[in-house]
C-alpha cells in the first residue's frame, strides 16, 4: 500500500512518514505541489504546518484538485484538517491557542482509525485555528472529523481530519 506524506511544512511530518513506514506502508515525503498523478497513491496524509487558514482562501498547494479528484482516502492532520474542513464548507477560525498536553477521549472505539486506542490518553497539541461552521459530518465536540468520499471511491474510510497529529 503507498500512502505519501504531503509536506505542508509541519514539525511533525518526518514522524508521521516514519510511522506509516514501520506499519509497513511504502510511503514518502512529497511537496504539496506534486500532481496526483505523480503520487500513485492508495492513500494520503496531509502534513500539519504552520500557515494559517484563518478566514483565508489561501491554498495549500494541489491539495483541493487531490480532494476533488481523487478516490483514495485522505488524512489531513492540522492544517491538513483545517484545509478538508473548509474545503467541504466549514470556516477556520483562530481559537485560544493550545500548546502541551492535551487529553483525548475516544468516544468512537469502532472506528477504524480509532480501534485499539485506549478510552483516555495523553496527547501533545500545538495549534491556534480550529474548523467551525459546518461541513456536514463535524463535530465541534471531537477532534475528528469525517467526510465522504468525493467522486467514485468507496464510502468508508472516506477523508478524516485531526488537530492533533499522531505521535509515536
């Protein structure tokens, strides 16, 4: 399975590439500004970084032409969240901002992204924006939101979003 890292500048993308790695995915670290077709991908992660979406249409690269076209599943960490929650209709807005430890409660154990975890863990956070205002499938109360698949794919896993990325 290839899932590359798309690279939006983030502190954390080297750890997010070098876990899909040890979970056995073949993946890379590519610029935001590769074309899908370029990738081959079976799925992708969009990196964390520090641009701001605040009340901006700024892009992030190719990304939108990747959510639009694409039929693989896509995560999108961070700014990487914020940029599929306002692709799909939501607004960023800056927040208080959160830096340090943070404790998340999974209150969807079945979900595939989530299975395994345990109910409450400890997590690290550095971030400012946050997506509100819809889309459809957002919960303000959960760092995790889920959109459907756009064009032809399957439905599940469809693209997910996290503010706070993944650490090993």
């Amino acid at each position: 399975m290839r899932i590359p890292v798309i690279d939006n500048g983030g502190q954390w993308t080297h750890r997010e590439w070098r876990v899909l790695r040890e979970l056995g995915a073949e993946s890379e670290i590519v610029s935001n500004t590769t074309s899908f077709e370029e990738l081959h991908a079976d799925g992708i992660v969009l990196s964390g970084g520090a641009l701001s979406l605040e009340g901006t249409d700024t892009p992030l690269g190719k990304v939108a032409e990747w959510i639009d076209g694409a039929s693989v599943p896509i995560l999108g960490i961070c700014v990487g969240h914020q940029f599929l929650g306002r692709h799909f209709g939501g607004r960023v807005v800056r927040g208080a901002p959160e830096f340090g430890r943070v404790e998340i409660e999974i209150d969807r154990p079945d979900h595939p992204l989530l299975a395994g975890l345990p109910p409450k863990f400890q997590a690290w956070s550095s971030h400012n924006d946050h997506v509100v205002d819809g889309p459809a499938g957002l919960d303000r109360n959960r760092p995790l939101l889920e959109l459907p698949h756009p064009g032809d794919g399957p439905p599940e896993p469809g693209h997910l979003g996290r503010t706070v990325p993944p650490r090993g």
